[in-house]
C-alpha cells in the first residue's frame, strides 16, 4: 500500500471516529491550519 494513502487512511479514520467531519462544518478554518501541518510533516 502507498505510504501517502495509509496516512491518509489514519487521516479519514481519526476524523470519522470522533465526529470531526461535523466539527469541520462548524469550524473551517481549523481544518486548513491542521492540514497546512499535516501536509508540512510528510515532507
């Protein structure tokens, strides 16, 4: 399996465990500034 994609994979399985897609919906720009340093760490 892809590196990429099994992170990517903890990622989706982190934000559905703990209702994080909803919190996203109320709080977007959290998501932006956790992805900016999501991405900066698979460098």
């Amino acid at each position: 399996m892809n590196r990429r994609l099994f992170k990517m994979d903890k990622v989706i399985d982190y934000y559905s465990r703990f209702d994080e897609w909803g919190r996203l919906e109320r709080e977007p720009i959290e998501f932006q500034v956790n992805w900016h340093f999501i991405k900066k760490r698979k460098n």
